[in-house]
C-alpha cells in the first residue's frame, strides 16, 4: 500500500520510439496514478527541446531533465523519461531507488514508427540508421537502470501495460 508520502512509482526508459508515452499513460491509468513525460516538463518550462540543444547545447538540457526527472519521482506515478536521459549519470543515480522498465523495440517495428518525422536526431537520408546508432550507443545504459524489459514490437500496446502494471503490483 502506497502513501502521500510513499507515492507508487514506475519509470520507462527505451529509445526513441518504443511506446514509452503511448504504454505509459495506459499503465498509469491502471495503476491509478499520475502520468508524466519528462521532455514534455522540460519544453513547457524552458521551450521546444530542439531549441535548448541549439541555443545551449547537450549538457546543459541534460542538467534541465535531471531536474525534471527528480521532481517527477517526488511526485510518483508512471514517469516517462526521453531516450537520452539515461546518458547522463546523475539520472542514472536517481533511478537506483526506482523501479524502471525498459520498453524495447525492434529495427523492423520501429522502421514503421519513424516515419512521420518530428524527431530531430533522426532527421537525415537514413533515419532507421541513425536510430540503430543511437539505441545501439545507449542500450548498456538502459540495461544498467532496467529492473525488468517488455518487447513492444508486435504486441498490443494495451496488453503490454496490463502486463507491465501487473509487474509493478507485484514488485510494490
């Protein structure tokens, strides 16, 4: 059982493109808790994500979604985290006290995903290769935080937040 001040919480981490929002909201109205994407935090507070690594560059956005990132376990429920949170080691600590999901996803099923645009480190002449670099760069950061990892290439996103927050029930 779960108080005020012991919030029931839950992160996603995974690359761009796994399902981290679309299974999170799911998870967390099964829970009955609060949903929060960190990037969306971080570009109401200080604008578009694009901007701040323009105009600031990398290492100060990494040090505004640290903080968004610790004020969202203050808070609990299911936390959503961007695709590079993960590369930054004072995020990597915060999680330690956290249980955090892994979402995964194959080349081929995020090949369909991608298209649309919308995501400034996969714009260029190949994108489902940048994307492979990328998650390939950051996949011993996400096993290092991960307590348990869902696979959401091909499965229903519904019945992978039933499965998810089944999970945390049992690991509350």
């Amino acid at each position: 059982m779960t108080s005020e001040a012991d919030p029931l919480t839950l992160v996603l981490v995974g690359p761009m493109a796994a399902g981290k929002t679309s299974v999170g909201r799911r998870v967390a109205r099964r829970l009955g808790v609060g949903f929060i994407d960190t990037d969306r935090r971080v570009a109401a507070e200080h604008g578009p994500i694009p901007e701040i690594f323009a105009e600031h560059g990398e290492e100060h956005f990494r040090a505004l979604e640290r903080a968004a990132v610790a004020a969202a376990l203050q808070e609990g429920g299911v936390v959503s985290l961007g695709g590079g949170a993960v590369t930054d080691a004072g995020t990597r600590a915060l999680l330690r006290a956290h249980p955090v999901v892994f979402l995964t996803v194959t080349d081929e099923a995020v090949a369909e995903r991608i298209t649309g645009g919308g995501r400034p480190l996969l714009e260029g002449d190949d994108p489902l290769e940048r994307w492979k670099r990328i998650f390939e760069e950051r996949r011993g950061w996400y096993d290092e935080v991960a307590d348990v990892t869902f696979d959401t290439s091909r499965r229903p996103m519904q019945r992978i937040a039933d499965d998810i927050a089944t999970w945390r029930r049992e690991h509350a």
